[in-house]
C-alpha cells in the first residue's frame, strides 16, 4: 500500500450525522440502519424531517422547477475527468434524461470516440455516416444534419464513434483550433435549453475544445482512495481555458459517484473532496449500485429502465439541485 492511502487513513474523519446518507444509496442490498434515511430527532423544526447529505450538510429541499415557457439559448456543461470509469458518461445520460422529465430541451453531445454515451442512449454509432466529427471537421455539415431525437422525449444526442480520434490529430493545424466545437454548436444553441457534452478521458485538444464551449463544467468524481488525483492538474486546465480561451467558463460542481454508505471508506473520501473543494461538491451523491452498468446494457437512462430506483431518484436530485443553484434553466 502506498504511503497517500496509509496516511490518508490516519486522518481524523468528521463522522457524517445519522440519517445523512439513505437518499442515493444502493437498494440492491437489504437495507441496513445505515442505508435508510433515518431522523436522528435532533434536527426536527415543525415536524419537518431536516435531511443531511453525506458530510453532514443540511439538506436543502430542492424545489420541482417550474416549466420554462421558452427555449434556449443553452446553457453548455462539460462533464469532465481525465480519469476513466468515473461516472461521466454514467452522468451526462440520466442527468439528461431527468432534466428532460422536467421539460428541459436537452442535447447530449457524445465526445468520446468511444461512443459511449451514444450507445447508452440506444443509437449505435459504428453505423452513422454523420457523426460530430463530420460537424466540426467538414464546413458543409450542420450540426442539424447529425443530431438525432432518442427515445427520451426531449432529450436529442449528438453522436461519436471512433472517427472523432482523428480529429484530435487534424485539429492541430486548424485555425482556432479549440473553437471548433464552439462554431459547431452555435447552429442549435438556441434550440435547447441545457446541452451537455460527454467528454473523453484525457485532458487533449478535444476536451480543450468542450472547456472552451462551455459555460460551466461538472466533475463526476468515484468515491475512492485516488479520486483526487489528477483533480488538480484538471482545475489548473480549467483556469488555463478560462484566462486564454473562454473567461465565462465555471466550475459548476463536483459529483461524488459510485458512492457507498455502508462503507467508511466511501465515506471518508467524500468528506476528504468536501474538505478541499467546499460547497463546490455537490449536496446530491450518486449511490453505488448495479442498476447503471444494467441500464446501459439496456442502452437505456436509468430514468426510463428502472424509473423508481434510488440511482434514478439520485439523478432527479442531481437535475433539481443544478436548477436550484442556477447552473441550469
Ligand atoms: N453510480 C454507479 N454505481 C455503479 N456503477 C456505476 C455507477 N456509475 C457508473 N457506473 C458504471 O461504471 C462504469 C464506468 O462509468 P462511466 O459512466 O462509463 O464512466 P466514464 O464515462 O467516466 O468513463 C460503467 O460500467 C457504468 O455503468
Ligand atoms: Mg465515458
């Protein structure tokens, strides 16, 4: 075992309250005093239940949002870690879908050459002539020609397959050559009210080219040991974007993922992202639990496979905390 994980458990953890962390948790187990969301009494004003998240914040009741009565223009996120298997992907699809629940008009653009966000969505790339390759590398293509509607009412996606690695190597003697996915996401910006782009795992030219798109970003952390390494080196790409390239550029939140509560662990690490990042992590934590891996097998949001799941649940938090913090119509 290496010395970070050695010395990270010896450090005094501040226990989260009872009760703080049952909303997201995994369901797939028998629950167990831990996972329900118990009221420890202390914190009861009018009989109202207060919930606390899982660094023992109070809870904020997030608001249903109101139906917008107009569209657009969007408000651009990019869900980015240069770390793989963090729940981006995982992230940008049922984010969406809950965010379409709500009336949101909403487009995912998949940029990652692995097309996963794609084929979670239920469209299978491998087989599309007009990918967001052919949008940002070809003038002739409009962004209109390569978007498609899912089964999601609401919800369209932008699609990638592997055609997309080339553009990282073709972009270098472009002129602007981070700009290209800004230019080709004006032709709907105004068509959508939330657009949400999937970003591969590497910090390259491609996922520059998100940043400098982007109004705001989002970083889906795994709750684990190593979760924060490599944060730094993403935060310091995000203020690079921010001062050369895009000064409207925010980070909007970090998400903790694949979280568990009947484990310290887990536990821990999330105090440890609160502990460095403050009230930039997110109240609402994604439990860990096989219903995502399922879901995207069924090439479905977990909203629309398993709709009362807590995992779901979780992502409709997510959708209303976003809201409620503004970073969302
Ligand atoms: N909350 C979760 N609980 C359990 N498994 C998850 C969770 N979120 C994502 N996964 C699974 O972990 C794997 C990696 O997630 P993914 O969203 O593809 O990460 P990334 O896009 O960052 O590489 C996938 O198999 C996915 O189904
Ligand atoms: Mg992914």
């Amino acid at each position: 075992m290496s010395t970070e994980a050695t010395q990270s458990t010896q450090e005094p953890v501040r226990p989260a309250p009872a009760g703080a962390h049952g909303y997201a948790a995994d369901t797939d187990q028998p629950a167990t005093d831990d996972t329900v969301a118990a009221t420890d009494g202390s914190g009861s004003t009018d009989g109202a239940e207060v919930r606390h998240d899982p660094v023992g914040r109070v809870l904020p009741e997030f608001p249903e949002p109101a139906l917008l009565a107009e569209h657009g223009p969007a408000r651009i996120i990019a869900m980015c870690n240069q770390k793989g298997g963090v729940g981006k992907t995982t992230t940008t699809i049922s984010l969406a879908a809950a965010l379409a629940e709500y009336g949101r008009r909403v487009l995912v653009v998949d940029f990652d050459p692995q097309g996963a966000a794609s084929v979670g969505l239920g469209i299978n790339p491998n087989e599309l002539d007009l990918t967001v390759y052919n949008a940002m590398m070809e003038r002739d293509v409009d962004l209109h020609d390569v978007l498609r509607r899912t089964e999601v009412e609401g919800l369209d996606l932008v699609p990638a397959n592997i055609d997309l690695s080339a553009a990282e190597v073709q972009l270098v003697g472009e002129v602007a050559r981070e700009s290209v996915l800004s230019r080709a996401l004006r032709s709907v910006v105004d068509e959508y009210d939330v657009i949400l782009v999937d970003c591969q795992p590497s910090l390259g030219l491609l996922t520059v080219n998100a940043l400098t798109a982007a109004h705001g970003v989002m970083i889906p952390l795994e709750c684990e040991f190593f979760a924060l390494r490599g944060v730094a080196l993403l935060v310091e790409t995000i203020e690079k974007v921010r001062d050369r390239l895009n000064p409207r550029l925010e980070v909007d939140g970090i998400l903790a993922t694949m979280y568990d509560s009947r484990t310290l662990h887990a536990r821990e690490v999330v105090q440890r992202v609160y502990e460095a990042f403050g009230d930039t992590l997110f109240h609402t934590v994604i439990g860990r639990t096989v219903k995502f891996p399922d879901a995207s097998v069924a090439a479905e949001p977990i909203t629309v496979y398993a709709p009362t799941h807590p995992g779901a649940t979780a992502y409709r938090q997510l959708a209303r905390e976003l809201v409620a913090r503004g970073d969302a119509a």
